[in-house]
C-alpha cells in the first residue's frame, strides 16, 4: 500500500484535453465535471438523469456538453463518444464511472425464488465499463493514446453481504483493467481503476436512488443517498468516509499521473502509472495493486509464481483467436 498525495501542479497538464465520462448528474461524477472544468479541460459528458445533468452543463459553461447516454446502450455511449470526437477532433482522457445499486438481496431467504432478479448492476456497472473502455479504447488510439479511469468500488476486491450482483459487476470492474492494462500500456494508453470506500453524497442538491423498478426519486429538501441505509450506524462508529469531491480528485489523480514533464508525478505515484487500483478512504487515496503483485510469491507460493510467470510471457502479445494463430486452419 503506497499513500498518493496530490500534486497540485499537474493540475496544468488538463488545459484543453478533451474528456469522456459517464455518470455525471450527482455525486462522484458530478463532482469530477467540476473539476475537470475548474482546470480548463472541456467535458461532454453522458446520463439516464436529464434535469440535473442540463443544470450542471448551463452552470459550468461553453466547454461543458451533455448527451443524454444509457451506459448500458452500446449504441448511445457509441453516440457519446462520436459527439465528442466531431465537436473537439480529439479524446484525451475516458472516465467509465456510472453505476447503480439496487440493496434488496435477491440471493436472501426471503427472496422470491421463482422471480428472475434483476441483473441491472451488471449492466450498467460491468458491462457499461466494457462498452466504455471498448469504445474509449478506439479514440485514444485515433489522438495517440491517453488515460482511461475505471469507478469499481470496495467491493470490487473485498467481500462483503447482501449485495452479490453489485459485488459481483464491481469485481468484474477491476477485472477489465487486469485484461486491457497491459494492452493499453503497449499503444500509450494508460488504464486505472479506483475504489472508494465509503462516500457520502450530502454536498449534491440532486442524489439519486435506484430501486428494483428503477424509479427515480431527486429531492433538494431531505437527503436521499445511496447509503442511506448504512449511514448513521457508520457515524457513529466514527469510521472513515469520503466526500464526493475527494473520489472526484483521486481521478484527476489518475488522469495527470503522467502528465508531467521530467518524470514529475503525485507523491508516491510509481510511473508509469497504469494498471493501478487507488484504494479511496476517508479523502485518501492508497495505491494497492502495485503490492499485491509485488507480494504473489507468498501468496501463490514460489515455486507457482515463477511458473506462472513462464506462461505470462509466452501469452504476452499473443492472440488467443486461433483462425489468426493457426492462419485460418480450423
């Protein structure tokens, strides 16, 4: 675990890049649109949630653009990006971050057995990040390369109850920078993913909650968050919480990580900065995937890790299509 602290002065680096992000109305996103602009990058920017979303491109200006996006459509995040790229003639920086939650447990006991539960989590969660990366992929290889930020969620590498098809798209979250990184890294794209723990959404006038029928509730008088559930008892065990500001900043941090001249990067930041998972707790963000790789010989054992190595470098830069592999002999 390696605790990154922000340098400010790559801040710079965002100056008129062009930027693609998804799930921007509240919260997270929301707040990563404002920073982004505060630093002069332009945004177009996708949402289910259209009044919130119109609100924050009038309120931001010119290099704001909105485009109302199901993350879980191909087609419209294909629509987002191409907008994007015929109005600027560039894609800098991709930001995959919508998500829902929906906390009944369809795997509990009182669950209606005989009722297909809803596999909207790992639509938009795991399988909206797939058309994300898929799509943002073919743009930075158009502007010669860029970075691309994946939202997971502590759920993405810790177990947990009551949630399994949340945990389940979240993991599978992580598992898209593990498969695409090492490709990315080749052709300069650098692919990043964070996980927050807790993370409050008071400071947003516009907060959503996904139910199973997938109404959606806005209220500016009483609060209704995602972890409205939870909340309370976590105040008053005086555990760690992040704002939404501070999950926004630790994907500027990933954005600009290398972005700087001379080998300048955020404290603590090992370049070249792809293939990590920034851990976000209490406003602090922690890379940790650099110590798990680092650590595979005790946990896989020895002997296993250095076999496992052999094979991973054989299958690097391979093709697992066997009509390219064996020239077409099926």
């Amino acid at each position: 675990m390696t605790h990154l602290q922000f340098e400010p002065k790559l801040l710079e680096s965002l100056a008129d890049k062009v930027v693609i992000l998804t799930g921007a109305a509240t919260g997270i996103g929301r707040s990563a649109v404002q920073q982004f602009c505060d630093n002069g990058a332009k945004i177009v920017f996708g949402d289910v949630v259209e009044g919130p979303s119109r609100e924050l491109e009038s309120e931001l200006g010119p290099n704001i653009h909105f485009v109302k996006c199901d993350a879980s459509s191909y087609s419209e995040q294909f629509h987002l990006f191409k907008t994007a790229y015929e109005k600027y003639g560039r894609i800098d920086i991709v930001v995959a971050n919508a998500g829902i939650a929906i906390h009944q447990d369809s795997f509990g006991p009182d669950a209606d057995i005989e009722k297909e539960p809803s596999m909207a989590e790992v639509d938009v969660n795991l399988k909206g990040s797939l058309f994300t990366v898929r799509i943002g992929m073919h743009y930075l290889r158009k502007c010669g390369g860029g970075d691309i930020v994946m939202v997971s969620s502590i759920a993405g590498f810790k177990e947990g109850e009551g949630l399994v098809p949340y945990t389940a798209s979240k993991h599978g979250v992580v598992g898209i920078m593990r498969g695409i990184h090492l490709t990315g890294t080749r052709e300069n794209i650098r692919v990043n993913v964070i996980c927050p723990w807790m993370t409050s959404m008071r400071p947003i006038s516009f907060t959503r909650l996904y139910f199973v029928t997938f109404t959606l509730e806005t209220n500016t008088d009483s609060e209704t968050r995602l972890v409205l559930a939870i909340e309370q008892g976590w105040y008053e065990r005086g555990l760690p919480t992040n704002e939404a500001a501070d999950v926004a900043r630790s994907i500027l941090l990933c954005a600009t990580a290398n972005r700087g001249s001379n080998g300048i990067t955020h404290s603590g930041a090992r370049l070249p900065f792809a293939g990590k998972i920034v851990f976000v707790a209490g406003g602090e963000s922690y890379e940790i995937e650099d110590r798990i790789q680092n650590l595979e010989p005790e946990w896989l054992g020895e002997e296993n890790s250095k076999v496992l190595l052999r094979g991973q470098e054989y299958l690097a830069g391979h093709s697992w299509d066997a009509t390219k592999t064996l020239g077409g002999k099926l």
